[in-house]
C-alpha cells in the first residue's frame, strides 16, 4: 500500500511526529554507515555521471537525465540510461524508453558492465548517488526550490536518503527554481567547490488547455510543485487530487475521476509519467502536460559534460 508523503517531512520546525521517529532515523543512519564500508567501488573505462538527490522524491532526476543525454547527442555521443530495476518505477522506464536507450540491472554495477561490452561510450545514471559500489566521474544533485531540504532530517523523520555531509562527493547541485544564494551558502557548507545551476520546468503543450477548465491530478514525489506550475502558466484548474509517488491506479479511481469531470464539466489533465501509467485502452480520454528542464546557463552545463568526452 503507498501513502502520500507526510506534510511534516517540509515544514521548516520539528513536530511530534518527526522527533517519535528519531530513532528510526538512528537505525537508516546506522544502515547507511555500515555500506559505506563494506563497499568496494569499482572503476570503469567510459564516462559515468550520475543524477542523484538527497531529498527523496520528485526533484526532477529523470527530466535531467534525459536533457543530459540530449546534451550528449548534440555533441555526437551515444549515451546509456542505467537504471536499477524496481518494479513500482515502471512509469519512469517506460518514459525513458521514448527517448532514449536504457539498460536496466537489479544491481547498477552490472548494467554499467554490460553497457562496456555493449561498446557505448557514456552512461548517465538515473538514481545512485547512494551507490557506492560505483566510481562516477560526475555526480549531479537535484532539488527542488519548493521543497529544499524539507525539515532536514533523515528517513523516516524527515525526507532526506543521507545527511548533507554527503554533498562532498558530489560536483554540480542543480535547482528547479530561482537562484537562491543563501541555500548555496547552506550547501557549501558541506563542499566550497560545489557549482549550482538552475533550471525551470517549461510546459511545452501549454495552449492545448487555455480558456478551459480542468482537473489535475498527479502520482509524483510532490504533485503540488505540478500544480504550481499549471497555475503559473494561467491554466484554470478547479480541482487538484494528489496520488502517492509511482501510483497503480484502479479502475475505483478512474470511476471517480470522470465522475469529477461531469460534476465541473472539466477536462482530466496529468503528468506525462502518469499518463503512462494509464492503460493503453483508457488513455483516449486523458491528456498529459509535456514538460522539459530550461537550463539558465546551459553552454557552461553543457561545457562540464564536454570535460569528460574521452
């Protein structure tokens, strides 16, 4: 059973609920430790970058990752999205799958090894900065400016996968949002050698929806950053329902969705993720917002993907 992700993990305070499960946190931290050491990272003859986070859930990994390897087309390479197999991330590889090749293993390291004997030239990891059992040449951080760090706390606490100390193996933090120099300052804390680069979600099919009314409903790390988005861009939204990340929906839920459309008289809009996620016989009567990353500075991105073309 998935439940939405609890209010308490981004509030700016501790609340009851976050200190009862402190403990928790002492035990995924413990978890965490014991890892590290036993693992052994291996090194690889091609170029690895990595798109992790550290707040866990809906920073915007996969867009990157596919605007990464756009990037790396554009500069004639041949790139390779390894993922690790989980079978509730379904709508994310099937998302991938439309625009790019992925290689898929229960273990990263060995995806990465079949991509070598594959002969591709670059992998760029979907998730795994918390895989230690991989050297990367690049790793890259993302979060979300709505969400940060949320309360700052460790699973199940608060939202974070490991604390912020860990920002010292990565190079590059990438933010949807507005610069925010004193969340750089916060960060470099952890690395003074961090580079930050910002990006905004851009609506591509946006006039497909204007002057209509709609229901907007999403299965994402944090659907309200989709809905903010929707209504920044001047759609009418009249209702909003969230889902838990990577959804199954049921036929109940279609039932009541479409009950809500005659009850508005309003059209059924969702994340391209979650359209996926509809089955193939009922997708006639969604739509789906087609988003991709706008990078602010994107010739000095793309400059430190070119570093690493061997």
């Amino acid at each position: 059973m998935k439940i939405l992700k609890p209010k308490f993990w981004d509030q700016n305070y501790f609340t009851i609920f976050s200190i009862l499960l402190m403990p928790f946190s002492l035990i995924y931290l413990v978890i965490i430790y014991l890892k590290k050491i036993i693992s052994n990272p291996k090194n690889f003859p091609i170029p690895i970058i990595c798109v992790g986070n550290i707040y866990v859930g809906g920073t915007g990994k996969t867009p990157i990752t596919l605007k990464i390897c756009k990037i790396l087309k554009e500069l004639e390479q041949d790139p390779v999205i390894v993922r690790k197999i989980y079978s509730s991330h379904d709508d994310e590889i099937s998302l991938i799958k439309k625009h790019n090749k992925i290689l898929l293993s229960k273990k990263r390291v060995e995806a990465i090894e079949t991509a070598v004997k594959k002969n591709f030239k670059f992998v760029v990891m979907d998730d795994g900065f918390q895989d230690m059992t991989i050297n990367k040449d690049l790793s890259i951080i993302c979060f979300h400016d709505n969400q940060r760090i949320g309360n700052g706390l460790l699973l199940p606490s608060g939202p974070l996968r490991e604390r912020l100390t860990e920002l010292k193996n990565c190079q590059i933090v990438l933010i949807n949002g507005k610069q925010d120099i004193e969340f750089e300052q916060k960060l470099k804390k952890f690395n003074t050698k961090l580079d930050f680069f910002y990006y905004n979600s851009i609506p591509k099919n946006i006039d497909n929806f204007k002057n209509k009314k709609l229901i907007a409903f999403a299965g994402i790390g944090n659907p309200v950053n989709f809905f903010n988005l929707l209504k920044e861009n001047h759609l009418n939204l009249v209702k909003e329902i969230s889902f838990p990340d990577h959804y199954n929906y049921t036929e109940q839920d279609f039932t009541k969705l479409h009950q809500l459309e005659k009850q508005y008289n309003a059209k059924l809009i969702t994340t391209e993720k979650d359209f996926l996620r509809i089955s193939p016989f009922t997708r006639k009567t969604y739509d789906y917002i087609k988003i991709e990353p706008k990078l602010k500075d994107e010739e000095t991105f793309k400059n430190r993907i070119k570093k690493l073309i061997k």
